[in-house]
C-alpha cells in the first residue's frame, strides 16, 4: 500500500542565511527491516546533536514494524523481533526526533536513504515531516577529502583516524558520522559561509546524468527504482517474430523491440531481475507486427525507432557488436584505409563485416605495407621529410608533395581489386603474396621472400580469425531469405552495391522472380566488373544489419551476379521452406516500378497488408515495409 507523504512542516525562517560555523546540526543513522520500497519500515534510529564542531547530546529509539524481521536482517544489524515488539509506539518516538530536527541541520551518511526512510516512517505514523535542509557526508567526503576513495561510513572514518568500534546500530553509527562531519567541518566553513552555500556546495552538480536514456526521458528523468511493475496485457502478443511497441497512457512511444518470440521478450520486461528503467513504469499499451523471421524484424525495428524515436532506445544495438568493416572513402585526397564499427558512407569500398577489431587492424597495416599506402589519417599534413615508415620504403609518401595521385591511386585500386574479385579477398590477397614470393626469388632476394612467406603464414591466420566475409560489400549482389517458422513465409532482402536494394515478404517463386528482375534492371553493373556506389548513412546502416545477421546465421543465400535462373530461385525457395508454386502475396499497390525512381535510391518495394498500430488520438499507422 503506498505510504502518504506527510505535509511537512516549514523550515523556520533565516536557518538558510545563518553562518555555518554557528549553526546546529543533527546528526542521525537508521536501520530497517532491509526490504526495498514500500516495504521498508524502520526498526532503529538514532541522533547525535553538533555543535561548535563537538558531540552534544545523543538519543536512539527502537520503532515497532508491522512485518516481522527476517532472520538475515536479525544477524545482521543485531535488532531482534522481541526488540521491536518491545519499542514504544511510532508516533511518541518520531514526534521527539521532529523536535529535535526544528531548527537545525539534518546530517546523515548517504542522506538520500535516510531521509526517505524517515519521511515513510513520518508518513506511516501520521507525524508531520519537518523537512530539515539535509547535508551529506558522503558529498562532503567527496568534495573535501577527494584522495579518499572509500566512502563506506567505517572506511572513511578509518582514513580519517577516526576510530570505530560498533557497526550497524543506529546510535554507534551516528556517532561516527557525526565524528566524520566534526572532522570536514572547517574545510567546509572555509569554502562556504552559510547554510545555503553550503547546501549548494554539497548538492548535485550540473550536467550529471541521470541514468543511460535520461535524455528525452517521458518520465522528466526520475527515478523510479522500487515502484512496482505493472505489465500491460500482453495476451496479444504471438510467440512468434517481430517487433513490439510499448506506449504510455497518451500513446506516446516508450521502447521498441524485437524478438523471435514476442510475448516471452515483451514480458521479460516487467520480471523482477529485469533493469529497473523508468519507461516500464509507464507502459499502458503494448502493439506488435509480426514478420516471418528475425530478419525482418530487425529491418521493422530500425525502421520504427528511426520514425519514432522512443526514449527507452537511446543507444543502438549494435553499438558494441564483435564486427567491423575495413573501409576506404574514395572521396579525398590520397585514400587511406581504416578500421570502423559500420560501412562508410559516400562514395567508399567496405569490406565485411568482420569479426574482431584487432584482427581487422592487423590486416588493414599489412596491407598499409605491401602496397606503399599511407598509415596516417584522413588530413595529410605536409612534411619537410618522409615519416617513419617512408624511411623504410613502406609508404609513398604523398605527404612530401611530390607524388602523382594517379601513381597512388593506382597502388590503392591494386590493393582493393584484390577483395572485389569473385574470389573474395582472402584467396585473392593470398595469391599476391605468392605471386610476390616468386617475384623475390626469381630476383634472387632471398630475405624479402622470407619476409614475405612469413607474412603470408600470418595473414591465413588472419583472414581465418576474420571469417568468410572478407569481401567488398559492393562485390557480392545476393538474394537473402529470412525463413519463418513454421514454414510458408520468408523476408527477401536483395542487397545489391553494398546496399539493401529491395525488402518484401515473399511466398513463392515467381514473388521471388519479379523482386530480382526488378531489382537487376536498374543494379546490374555495367562492364561486367561491379563498382562502389554512392552510399547514404541509412544504407550503410540497414546494410550492416542485414551483413551481421547473414554472418550470425548463415541463411540460404542466391548471388546475383551472374543473374539467377528460375532452377536457382527455385533451389533458393526449397531451402527457404518455401512452396515454389505457392501463389504471390497480394499487394496493397499493384503499380510496377518506376526506373526512374529507382535510378537515385533502393528499387521497388513490395508492401503488404499488416496491422495497424494506433497513433495517439485513435488515429492508425499503417506499417509499410518502405526501405
């Protein structure tokens, strides 16, 4: 049952401008039954006076509680059930603590504990709160003695020499607190002269974060750890692929999810053990679309949380994956390659993903080394002389002046054919290096092919630890299917330039056939040979999605180049689960593709009907599989 917050008394007048070297404190402790919330009732408290920087009077009361101790909570703090049994009533023990608050200074160690314990114990007893200005000691430790790291109550009055003999009663507790506060007292008077300064001094500081999303927090960013979790009626829910959408009691968006299995993940959410976030206090209405696969899902959910922007997804998923790409962007002077998180935006050859940083870094410096490539970063700084490793003939050197970019470019479109071939750049990059070794020995330089042979047992390792997509995204065109369970549905997602160039729910065949012809109408690389293309960042994102996933579950696949025959499709559908002459799925727009449209972006996207998730106001979103 919640506790009534008791209507508190007001401060008296001028106890915030009274000087601090002057004024009285009272310093108090307490213990409780150890439940969290609601649940929590005090058992002990106990008040040590200060004044002048000395210990004046001491007082402590035991406080009856309406649910027995547990036998933990007994051994832990000493406080038996016959203690508190015996206690005198609530209501006379807490009206002589108000009393004794009237006019000072309320000090406690981890006063925000303290102070809300004794506000529900106020609360409960029906005592009016007297609502003391509250100083910290954790804060002034804090602030006064930085160098001290501890700040448990019986480890920073060791630090400070301050001796302590009982632990985990009341009394014995506010003593040493008091003892604490005594000793950081003049540090304190020297840098604020009144209350107020003091209390400003020791309060919290500006632009501290409170808590991961508390950025465009519904909830004004309080906490709300120890509210009872309520879940929303989830029976809606299907055990099946998705994505999920929790609103409040406006409609507005809270989080969006996704999971192979809606209602157990959605669930998951309001279990005890989950991470106490304020959004789930507020979750009123739970929607859902449902895909074929995890796929899918993952598509629909980075698509939602782009559109709507939910507090509870502040941080991306794939902000601390194990994959990342080796990229080079074309777009600047003298091309250099680097090691990123995502696929490089613009005008760029990626290669990945690949699984694990330092590997990938290791590769991207042999690869600086064999071809002369620059090891600096995007900005070439001009240099009176070469850098180290152009002392060493591993790099041009275009940071002299005096190269001719075509003679660079021309090292860096060799080293980046090599993972653009239909090969891969792992047997490619292999092959050069033996080519090399030949070179050396025919040259008779025996200790560059050493060199080099040992360079290449490294990089088979390399490109082993690295996995099997050590390739150009834009060299690998390729149908995707995301197949569901039970089967008769599949997510398509043909990805083409390094891109996701269309994304439907397919059923069959000839759904299978229409999405590459399209698709292959507007993509097919000219010349024979594919390019890099042009890049947005939402590309290089929803490409990323589709990249890890495919590595993570090896899903059956068609490449697209050369052009599938309808016995491939046909294959690609069986290992799909799907039912070859199932007919197509119908569409809420028949119009076939427009090239045009598709010459600057994604090609056609086929849309089915799904259901509506409601907009606040009773208004329908209907959701479009629009990549």
């Amino acid at each position: 049952m919640p506790v009534a917050v008791p209507t508190p008394i007001p401060a008296l007048p001028g106890l915030g401008a009274a000087p601090l070297r002057t004024a009285e404190f009272l310093v108090v402790d307490t213990e409780t039954n150890g439940l969290g919330g609601d649940r929590c009732e005090l058992t002990e408290v106990g008040a040590v006076l200060v004044g002048g920087g000395e210990l004046h009077d001491r007082w402590e009361t035991l406080v009856q509680v309406r649910t027995p101790l547990s036998r933990s909570i007994q051994r832990f703090t000493g406080i038996t059930q016959e203690m508190v049994d015996e206690a005198p009533a609530a209501e006379a023990g807490l009206g002589e603590l108000a009393d004794l608050m009237r006019g000072r200074v309320l000090v406690a160690h981890n006063a925000s504990f303290d102070r809300r314990v004794l506000e529900q114990a106020f609360g409960r007893a029906g005592v009016r709160w007297p609502a003391p200005p509250v100083l910290c000691t954790v804060s002034l430790a804090r602030r006064m003695a930085p160098l001290v790291r501890q700040r448990k109550l019986a480890l920073l009055a060791d630090a400070l020499g301050i001796p302590v003999e009982v632990t985990h009663r009341a009394l014995a507790d506010a003593e040493t607190c008091a003892r604490i506060f005594c000793a950081l007292l003049p540090r304190l008077c020297a840098t604020a002269a009144t209350v107020d300064e003091a209390l400003a001094l020791l309060g919290p500081q500006k632009g501290t974060r409170r808590g991961p999303a508390a950025r465009g927090r519904t909830d004004g960013g309080v906490s709300h750890k120890g509210v009872r979790r309520r879940s929303p009626d989830l029976r809606g829910l299907p055990d099946a692929p998705g994505v999920y959408v929790f609103r409040n009691d406006a409609g507005q968006p809270l989080y969006v999810g996704k999971s192979v299995r809606l209602r157990t993940r959605a669930r998951a959410h309001f279990a005890p053990s989950s991470p106490d976030t304020g959004w789930v206090t507020q979750v009123e209405v739970a929607e859902h679309l449902q895909t074929p696969s995890e796929l899918g899902a993952l598509l629909e959910e980075h698509r939602l949380i782009r559109a709507l922007r939910p507090p509870g997804n502040a941080r991306g998923k794939h902000d601390r994956d194990r994959f990342v790409y080796l990229r080079c962007r074309l777009d600047i002077a003298y091309p250099v390659l680097e090691v990123g998180p995502e696929p490089a935006d613009g005008l760029a050859v990626n290669v990945g993903p690949l699984q694990g940083a330092h590997a990938a870094t290791e590769l991207m410096e042999q690869l600086n080394s064999l071809f002369g490539l620059r090891h600096c970063g995007r900005a070439l700084r001009r240099r009176p002389w070469p850098s180290a490793y152009g002392q060493m003939g591993r790099c041009l050197s275009p940071c002299l002046g005096d190269l001719d970019p075509n003679a660079y470019r021309g090292r860096l479109d060799e080293a980046l054919s090599l993972f653009s071939g239909a090969q891969g750049g792992g047997e490619g990059l292999l092959r050069h290096v033996d080519a090399l070794v030949r070179e050396a020995a025919q040259e008779q330089a025996f200790e560059r092919a050493a060199w080099l042979r040992r360079r290449r047992e490294r990089l088979a390792v390399l490109l082993t630890r690295l996995g099997t997509a050590v390739a150009a995204t834009h060299a690998r065109p390729e149908l995707v299917l995301g197949p569901s369970l039970p089967a008769g549905e599949a997510d398509a997602v043909w990805l083409v330039g390094g891109r996701v160039a269309r994304y439907e729910v397919v059923r069959g065949v000839e759904e299978l056939r229409r999405g590459t012809a399209a698709v292959l109408a507007t993509s097919r690389p000219r010349g024979g040979r594919p390019m890099p293309v042009h890049l947005t960042a939402e590309d290089a994102v929803r490409a990323r999605i589709v990249a890890t996933w495919c590595v993570a579950q090896e899903p059956p696949t068609l490449p697209l180049d050369p052009p599938p025959t309808g016995a491939g499709l046909r294959r690609l559908a069986l290992a799909g689960g799907l039912d070859p002459d199932a007919p197509p799925l119908p569409r809420s727009s028949p119009t076939p593709p427009d090239p045009a449209h598709w010459a600057n972006g994604p090609a056609e996207t086929g849309t089915r009907p799904v259901q509506a998730l409601p907009e606040p106001g009773g208004a329908s979103m209907r959701l479009e599989l629009d990549l």
